[in-house]
C-alpha cells in the first residue's frame, strides 16, 4: 500500500479537517441517537460541512427529530428546514445545490423566541445568510421543536422514512440553547475564501455535540461530551480524507451516464453507459487506480479504461469518446484515438488497473497489478482530458480511487493524487485581476467602487445597461477614458466625454450618458486589469503596436496602425499564445473580428453577429517569427497567432486605419477558453464544462450555426440556478427567463448547461467558451473553492 503525504491548503490557516464522515444512501448508512432529557427546542445552531454525491430527485436529509422536523435537501436539490408537522412552519431556498465537487459550510440557526418572525428560522451557505425563498412560513413565537426533545434524532437520515443522505459530513456541531452566527465555525481567508474555523469557548448544553469522525471504530463519538452517537451501516472505510481543507477527485455525477455510488467512488455500472471525472489539469503528472471488483468479463471488449477528450459529454457515443482518446479495452488491447497501438494485459474480476497520465508530455501508462500493461501511449492530441470509462456490460462493480484511500501501488515517480492541494495554480484570488461589478445610475457623475475581495484599477472596461436597450460601452486605459466602442455595432469608436471618464484605483468614475448611468437603472461593469505598458517597434513585416498587458493574468491590450501594403504582422504583448481575442478598427465602421483556438477551423473568425464562424482576414502568423519574412494569407489549419505575434491581411480595411485587439490565454485556476458539444438534455443531465475554477463570468458562442453569443456573471446571479442573459451582439436589457430557456450553473470547477437551446446545448452542436474566475478550485497555498 502507499499513502501520499497529506498536504492541506496553506495561506497560514491553522485549523485543517483531517477527516469526514461518508454515508452512502445504497446502504441506508446513518447516526442515530435519542437523549435521555430534553434540552432547548426553541433555540439552537447546527453546523456542518457538506460534500454532495448523487445529484437526484430523492430527498436527501441531513439532520432529523420526530419524524416531520428536518434539515434536508429536497426532490429539486433545493434545501428546506420543517418544524412542527408537515408543511406547517418550513422554508425552502429558491438557490438548488448541484455541486459534487466540492464541499460548503452549512449553518443553521432556529431561535423561537425571537420577536423578529423573519429571524426565528436563518440558514447560511459559505458564511452569507440566504435571503431568497421559495417557501418561507415563519413559526409562531415560543414554538417548540422536535429537536433537543427526547424522540429519536438522525444524522444522514430522516427518522421514521427510508430517506437518506448521499456524501460526506465533516465538522458536525450542534449547540444547544444558543442561537450562532457562521463565523463562530469559519471565516474568510485573504483570498476570500470561507474556510473553516476551531470553535472556541461554546457550551454545547443538554443535547448538544461536536461529530467529526476521528475515531473510524465509532464514528459518532462526541468530541465535547457524553452525546455519542450510533453508527448504523457506515464502516470504518467510512472515514474519509476528502474533507473541506483537502478536497479530493472523485467520479462526477453531472458528466456520467452511469450508476456512482459509495461518494462518487463506486461506479455501478450499466449497459454502454459513459463515467467521467472531472478534467486533469493541463500540466503535471497524474495517477488513478480501479478495483475490478466485478466487470462482467464475458467479452474481451466490454470495458474501457482511459483517457478522453475533456469536451465531449458522457451522452455521446462511443466513437466520439474514442475520436480524441486513449487507453485499453478489457482484453487487454491498446488503443490511441480509436486505433489499435499495442496489446497489453486482459483485466478480469479482482484486478488493479492503474492509469498513468502525463500532461506535460502528453504519454498515458497502464498498468494492471503493478505491471506494465502493453507499451506507453505516446503523441496525444493535445487538448484537456478527463477519465473515461466505458461500461460494456450489465454487472459493473468498479472502485475508483484518487487516494481517499491508500493506493494498492506505489505510483511511477513524480506522478501525484488528484486533489486540490496538487493542482498547479497562480491565481489565489480572482478578483485581482478581474471583476464584475453591478451598479445603480444616478442621472449625474458618480464614482463605481468595486466590492470584490481585492481592489482592482481596472485598464479594460465593458459596460451593459441591464434595465434598458443601450448599446454595450466598451473602453480602456489604451485608447483612453470617453473613447468608446460597441460589441452590438459596427461603428466607429467616438469619443462620448459622459461615459467612463477615469480609471480609478478600485473602480472608475461616470458621466451622465443614458448607456452608463441612466437614473434608477441597474448596470453591470466587466472588468479587467492589465497593470503593465508596453511598446514594440516596427522590424520588416511587424509593424509597430504598443499596449498594456497583465502577464501574470494571460491578457493584453494591443494597439497599431493597419497597413494596406502588404500582408504584416504586430506583436500582442504576451509571450503564450492567445486563445481568444477580439479586434475592431477604430475608424471604420467595420465588424468585430474574434478568434477561438477551438473554431471547427482556426484559420477562420467569428463577429459580433449571431453567425457562425466565417472566412477570415489572417495570415499565418508563424511564416515569419522575426518579420525578415513575408506572411501568406491562412489556409485552414493555421493560426493567426503565435506565442508573440498576430498576423492581419492588408487588403482587411481599405485605410490605415487605427486598430484595437484585447488578446487573452488561459492561465490555470483562473481563465479558461474551450469548446463543449451540446447534448441536448436539460437541468443535471446537460452538459458540465470543466474549467478548474469557479467562474465569475462567462461567454459563450455557438459556432457551427447561427445563435447568439451569451455571457453571464456570478454578480447577476449570484446562487444557481442563473438565468440572467445579455447579448454581445444584441442592444437589448437583460432577459431574465426563470425557468426558460437560458439556464446555467456556475459550480466550483466549471459550469453546466442546465437547457436544452441551440444557443448554448442543441445536441451535437459545437460551442466555445471564455471564463474567468472568482476563485481557483485549488492548488498550492489556495484554499479549497466552496461548492456554489
């Protein structure tokens, strides 16, 4: 067995969680207990940290007394408190929970004898108090509960049904007779992230207690007092490492077509039927184990364990799967994008299979027993990849494991686990260097301040009025304040002097203008910080461009002068590759010219229309690196971009006019630029983006039809589902359609796409995204991101 050395997140927190406590609903697993006297039932706190695994319409209760008083999450994944009967006195969040990646601090807070009613029944999720209800009935003053009664109390289910949770419960505190806010269990790091905190000085009371699991022969011992609790179908193997402060890989239930159980680590199987994880990061060297328990092996094809293409949803075929893959089939036959490589060892009941997977050379190894299986997998594509599994039979019993438990095999050398603290991240808080901040017009001048965690001055500002049809506002530090361009128009920019009319140090300031600050009208600002100026003199070919640019945040701000001579190129600013950038005359009343590594051919562009990806004005920017060179115009399969140049044709504009470009790359835990294929299905079963962040915005664009772009931001929607779209390439307010058509979840490392429209998931159809973060999902020194 190996064990890998237990790494919980830094930033100079001292309080970490060294265990949870998993309960899997397929073994009807629970604590129980029933005091021996009663204690307040009008006043107490109950908090606990929550990790989700199966995402269905059962209900899933978390603490219970009496049989009709509970903490649960309901049939919509929304979550309820009940006291006093059926129905009687409930609440129940608009806000629904869908997040298996990750975990969330949960406080409940019930004090009766308030006389405020709206303050008697408070919930918290990540330490801020939900406001927003779909049932909110109030109960009456002095109401005694249920709970610190002396009836029967569970944790995981709910007493008297065959109701139970599904996932992990760490740090289980409940206070008697005291009425608690959140930050008495955890506070917000310098990153401004909610992680936890070692209670101090409570008294727990009569019936009060402290679970966490720490001893994996009784899991309900209480931690501050006699109030243990009995441990009902839950093993020692229950006992888990994946805990808030070191979050762990497991099978993703958003991005699987199979049966997943024993928290998201079982996979149960079902009849050609795709299992995902989430995505492997982009770099690093990175191991996984499978326990065959049972595999069905009647034929040597019936299984197949590998790695695929991150975009393709588990609803796609097997050959779309395979297209952009590798890995071994359980007869043991190699295979690398759908073609044959090498033969290697059949797997059968009882084996270990094992995968070894490269990101920064782009190699899979497998290995079954401990021994090489066939020969390395070498040359992959290199796009993001996530664990695939394929179930070609109908008994399935497969253990995965991302060391929640020690592994059978010591991994090849430098290969690690697939947990947060192992992801490869920059970034720790996203607000630095982008934010989307909501405001209020006033009619005059004002000043916006930006509310997140750190101050931005930002150099690249776009503005959209969400209460009326104005056109977008876009402007930057480059071209200078009141000089303003429209994503909705082709026109010229003019120079408008009540629009933005400073860049401050966390914030800018505003005219009166209708399209920015209309009395009594909301907007929203996007906006990004590129701190640094730069300048590039003409040499042959490349012509001269200047700028601004944030290295550190993959994004810059190039200006230059087209020419009409001859094909030429500039420098952007950066040294990676762009992977999205849009581009506009400042002068001409011409389209928006955008590109994406991911069109169907990149030697192509889209615009700010509802078309789909079209011919292009490049050249090949990689002709010539030092411009000594001529640049031909592209042909399919080449780039306009290279890790220091943009390539443009002459004949693009027929003046020298002055143009503007915002070039971006992706830099891990804190944008991402992909592409998706629409499956088609709505609300859990639609389609989950990996990004290895939680997204603070994102745009999205279909490409191989005419839709709309679409952008939506955890400002505007702050709890999921969101629903509230704005339209680059449309003037119009925002569109609010819940429950519509535009419905997506932003989640801890990525998004889903909870509808079915062709503007963000027809089945079968390409998209591709752009999103920045709020924060990582993890990585050295980052605490773990909470589950949205």
């Amino acid at each position: 067995m190996f064990t890998f050395p237990v790494a919980h997140f830094g930033g100079g927190v001292g309080f970490t969680i060294d265990q949870a406590i998993r309960f899997n609903d397929d073994d009807s697993a629970y604590l129980s207990r029933t005091p021996g006297s009663a204690g307040n039932r009008r006043t107490f706190t109950f908090s606990c940290w929550v990790k989700r695994a199966n995402i269905t319409s059962a209900n899933a209760p978390i603490f219970s007394a009496g049989g009709d008083d509970w903490l649960m999450f309901l049939s919509a994944n929304t979550l309820g408190f009940n006291t006093d009967g059926t129905g009687n006195y409930r609440i129940v969040t608009s806000q629904v929970f869908r997040d298996p990646s990750a975990w969330f601090h949960l406080v409940l807070r019930v004090d009766t004898t308030n006389s405020t009613a709206g303050d008697r029944l408070r919930l918290y999720i990540n330490g801020s108090e939900i406001t927003s209800f779909g049932t909110d009935t109030n109960p009456t003053l002095n109401l005694d509960t249920a709970f610190n009664n002396t009836g029967e109390h569970n944790i995981g289910k709910l007493v008297g049904a065959s109701q139970y949770f599904d996932g992990y419960l760490a740090e289980i505190h409940h206070v008697d007779a005291s009425s608690l806010g959140p930050d008495t269990f955890g506070e917000l790091n310098s990153d401004g992230v909610w992680i936890p905190k070692k209670p101090s000085n409570l008294s727990y009371g009569t019936t009060g207690f402290h679970v966490n699991g720490a001893d994996s022969s009784d899991l309900g011992a209480d931690q501050v007092g006699s109030n243990d609790w009995t441990s009902n179908a839950l093993a020692t193997t229950d006992q888990m490492p994946d805990t808030p402060t070191l979050n762990h890989w497991t099978l993703n239930p958003l991005d699987s077509g199979g049966t997943l159980a024993n928290g998201n680590l079982q996979n149960k199987g079902g009849s050609s039927t795709n299992t995902h994880a989430p995505a492997f990061p982009k770099t690093g060297k990175w191991y996984v184990e499978i326990d065959c328990i049972d595999i069905n092996t009647g034929t040597t094809g019936a299984h197949f364990f590998g790695i695929c293409d991150a975009s393709v949803p588990f609803s796609a075929s097997f050959s779309d799967h395979a297209a952009t893959s590798a890995g071994q089939e359980r007869g043991g036959q190699l295979q690398k994008n759908n073609s044959n490589t090498s033969s290697g060892t059949a797997v059968n009941d009882g084996d270990v299979i094992a995968l070894a997977f490269d990101a920064d050379n782009l190699t899979l190894d497998l290995y079954v027993n401990n021994s090489a299986s066939g020969s390395q997998i070498t040359g992959l594509t290199d796009v993001p990849y996530k664990l695939w599994i394929q179930d070609g039979g109908t008994v399935t019993n497969m253990q995965f494991n991302f060391a929640e438990a020690s592994f059978e095999y010591t991994p090849p050398t430098g290969f690690k686990a697939l947990s947060t603290a192992n992801l490869p991240t920059s970034i720790t808080d996203g607000s630095k260097y982008f934010q989307a901040t909501l405001y209020a017009g006033n009619g005059s001048t004002q000043s916006i301040t930006n509310g997140g965690n750190s101050d931005l001055q930002p150099d690249f500002v776009w503005i959209k009025n969400r209460s009326a049809t104005d056109s977008h506002v876009l402007t930057d530090s480059v071209r200078g304040a009141t000089k303003i361009l429209a994503t909705n128009s082709t026109g010229a920019e003019s120079t408008d002097a009540d629009t933005v009319t400073a860049f401050n140090s966390d914030g800018f300031a505003l005219g009166a203008d209708v399209k920015v600050n209309t009395s009594s009208e909301n907007y929203v600002a996007w906006q990004w910080k590129a701190d640094s100026a730069w300048s590039e003199s003409a040499s042959g070919n490349i012509l001269a461009s200047s700028g601004r640019r944030n290295t550190t945040a993959g994004f810059s701000i190039a200006s230059w002068t087209h020419r009409t001579s001859a094909n030429y190129a500039i420098k952007h600013g950066l040294s990676t590759t762009p992977e999205f950038f849009m581009t506009k005359s400042r002068d001409s009343g011409t389209n928006w010219d955008c590109w994406h590594k991911d069109l169907g051919d990149t030697a192509k562009r889209l615009i700010m229309t509802t078309s789909a990806e079209i011919t292009a004005y490049w050249v090949d920017a990689s002709d010539s690196d030092d411009g000594s060179g001529s640049y031909g115009d592209i042909s399919s399969g080449e780039s306009p971009v290279t890790a220091s140049l943009f390539g443009f044709q002459h004949d693009n504009f027929s003046a020298t006019d002055d143009i503007i470009g915002y070039f971006f790359h992706g830099v891990d835990g804190h944008s991402s630029f992909g592409s998706y294929t629409g499956n088609g299905s709505t609300g859990t079963g639609g389609v989950f983006v990996y990004t290895g962040f939680t997204p603070a915005m994102v745009i999205l664009k279909r490409t191989n039809s005419a839709q709309e772009w679409q952008i939506y931001d955890n400002q505007r929607s702050p709890t999921n589902v969101m629903s509230k779209l704005l339209k680059p390439n449309d003037s119009a307010a925002e569109v609010d359609n819940s429950p519509g058509d535009n419905e997506i979840s932003f989640l801890s490392n990525g998004f889903q796409l909870n509808e079915d429209n062709g503007g963000m998931n027809a089945s079968g159809s390409s998209y591709i995204f752009a999103a920045w973060a709020e924060l990582p999902f993890g990585g050295a020194g980052a605490a773990p991101a909470t589950a949205r």
